[in-house]
C-alpha cells in the first residue's frame, strides 16, 4: 500500500448547502484578489474570523488564477489537504475540520470532481480555464462590499481605541496635577497618595488590545474619580483664597457678591497665595502637564492686547503672570462669572490657564459672541476633562486678528 487515501463523497451539512445559496445569490465584484485579501486581514474581528482561518482563506486564494477574480470569474482553489496541512502544520481531520468551518460560515464552496482530486485545465490557447475543480472562493468576491464595511467599522474601531487609550492617560495625569495641587492647599499627602494610587490601578486595566468596549468603562471611572477630586480641591483652593484667611487683608463680613469690596479682597488673596508657587523672580506660574495652551506663550503683554478690560486692574504696562490671574478674577467678576466655576476652572485648567480663558471669554463677549460668559467657562471645563481643549488654537487666530 502506498497509504493515499481512497476519495470518499463528501458529506454536505445543511448548514453548507445554505450558506452556499446564500453567496451564490450575490453577484460577482470587479475587486482585485490582493484587495480582497487586505480586506479580509482587515476586517478578520469584526467578521468572526480567527487569524488562522483568515491565513487559511489567503494562503488558498493564492492557488487561484489572478485573473478569474472578476465578474463572471470562477476562481478555483487547487490547493491539495496534504499542501494545507505542511503549510499550516496541522493533521488532515483538522484541515478537514477548518475547511468545513469555512464553508459553513459561507466564505468557500466545495466544487469536487469526480475521482475527489483537485486540479484545473487550462485553455490550450494558454488565456484562462477549460474546467477546474477544487475550493471555490468566489464567496470572497461575492461578499467583498461586507468585507469592505467591515473592514471601515474596524478601522473606526481602532481609532477610537487610540483615543481612549490616549484619553485614559490624559485623565491620570490631570488627576495627579490635581492631588500636587491639593497638597499645596493643604491636603493630607495620604490622601493625595490615595487618590493617585486609585487612579493608578484604573490605568493598569486598559493593557494592550485598545478595545473600546474596554478601555470607555476606565474613562468613566477615571472622569468620576477627577470630578471628585476637583470639587475637594475647590474646598480646598475657596479656604486658602478666603478674604478673611489671608494675612494681608482686612477682616471682610460682607458676602453680597456684588460688592466690589469682597471681589478685590479675593483677588489680593489669590495674588498671596500665588506667589508660594510663582517663580524666582516672580514672572512665570507652573503650568500643568496637560495645559491647555499646548505650548502657546500667551504673556502677559499677548493677554492685555486680547482683553483690554484687563488693565484697569494692573499697575503697569508689563504686570506679572499672578497680577494678570488677579485682574482676570476681577474680570470675571463683571463678566457673571461665579467664584466656584473660578475655582473649578483652576483646578481643572489652571491658575494662569484660567487667566487666560477669562480673557478670551472677555474678548468675545466684547464682539458680541458670548450670551453667558459662565456657561462658556463651564463648556471649556468640560471639553478640558475630555481632553478637547485647545486654547492654543484660539489664541493664534487672535493674534492673527490683531496683526
């Protein structure tokens, strides 16, 4: 015996018959075999497919002719079970088992010959096929506008798992400029350590895969943890920026926050506690690793340009980044804006980022471009948190109005 294997009749499973009518209702597509294959590798997840099935599919395309992949084509796979399994190292009833999976699932159709063997005669003439007889993968075809589809949701899939992955980080490290802040306002640095420890072990979650249905959970929670560490940081920043807690004002009991008085009380006490933070020589605060100016040098010469209201409340043509943080609370202060979306702002941008976000408020408003100055501050908040924000972007369109 030369142990060949007698062919035998196959055995067609309903479920084979119905996907092969199926995709034989489907027309034939004009797509190229190579952009049926890069379509296929792309969309392997989104169609079900496991890597060595979507191996499988390509390694028995390339046994067809190039040209019969086109309307009115009928590209046969010769590839032989013992050719499969050297190829993909796996026994015969595997490639037998992976073969009917994929007829099932509707993506070949088995067209045997009589004697069970797999071969294809060629035209004499040496342009195309007499007959053949094998693996037919016009299902490939048949189905290639699915392919494709599948193909732009993974795509899709894929940038939006970079974004969160990307959005993940962004939010860690705002909660950690978050607890630095607190600690300097006074927070327990055991509770900072808690808080950073938490948001640590939520980063540790989103591993390698990018998935979105994975990683847009640890945003959520990421984003829960950031809001409550900014409001018990905002109690934190109205105590230090109290007017009666600053050593260098007087003893205010008037709360009417119409009243001018309280509003310059806070401004001097923001401008105290600055300076513990501001540089040596007292011109430049830190900014945060996330800042929103991206790298813009929005000075303070820039800021008074933009917003003009702001040099009522300095003494000099050249104030210092914590004189123009001070004028910016005066500012907001006729603009409506309430002392906790100040704090908020802070906390979440900034002290000069918030500085600078009130002038831009004040700019546009004077332009007529702004109803509730307020809701706009909120409204960058927010796209801060999401990592949205480019106040850089909008900087350089003033400036560029203002050359």
């Amino acid at each position: 015996m030369n142990g060949a294997h007698p062919p035998a009749q196959r055995r067609i499973t309903g479920q084979m018959l119905s996907a092969q009518l199926q995709a034989e209702a489907l027309p034939m597509t004009d797509a190229s075999r190579s952009e049926i294959i890069t379509a296929l590798h792309q969309a392997r997840r989104e169609i079900g497919l496991t890597r060595q099935q979507t191996d499988l599919l390509a390694f028995l395309a390339s046994w067809t002719r190039e040209d019969e992949w086109h309307s009115g084509g009928d590209p046969i796979s010769i590839a032989s079970n013992h050719e499969i399994g050297q190829q993909f190292d796996v026994g015969r009833t595997r490639v037998k088992s992976l073969l009917r999976g994929l007829a099932e699932a509707g993506w070949l159709i088995h067209r045997d010959s009589p004697n069970g063997h797999r071969y294809r005669r060629a035209h004499p003439s040496g342009r195309g096929t007499v007959y053949a007889y094998g693996l037919d993968m016009s299902p490939l075809s048949r189905r290639y506008p699915e392919l494709k589809a599948a193909a732009a949701a993974a795509a899709e899939r894929r940038r939006e798992g970079h974004r969160l992955h990307y959005q993940v980080t962004a939010l860690a490290r705002r909660i950690y400029d978050l607890t630095q802040t607190g600690v300097g306002l006074g927070m327990d640095p055991n509770e900072a350590t808690e808080i950073g420890q938490q948001a640590h072990a939520i980063t540790l979650q989103r591993g390698e895969d990018r998935d979105p249905a994975q990683l847009s959970p640890l945003c959520d929670q990421l984003t829960e943890l950031l809001e409550a560490a900014g409001i018990r940081i905002s109690a934190l920043h109205a105590v230090e920026s109290d007017p009666m807690g600053s050593p260098e004002c007087p003893h205010y009991t008037d709360t009417n926050p119409d009243n001018i008085i309280t509003v310059k009380t806070e401004a001097r006490s923001a401008r105290y506690a600055m300076k513990k933070t501001s540089s040596r020589d007292g011109q430049a605060l830190p900014r945060a690793a996330s800042s929103p100016l991206r790298g813009f040098r929005a000075g303070t010469s820039f800021i008074l340009g933009i917003a003009p209201s702001f040099r009522q409340y300095v003494s000099s043509y050249r104030p210092r980044e914590d004189e123009i943080v001070a004028a910016a609370l005066f500012a907001s202060h006729d603009l409506g804006i309430s002392r906790h979306a100040w704090a908020q702002a802070s906390n979440v941008l900034g002290q000069y980022e918030t500085a600078v976000a009130i002038a831009v408020i004040s700019a546009r408003q004077a332009e007529g471009r702004i109803r509730s100055p307020g809701g706009y501050l909120r409204a960058m908040i927010d796209r801060q948190l999401k990592g949205d924000l480019h106040l850089d972007r909008t900087l350089y369109g003033m400036r560029g109005a203002e050359a």
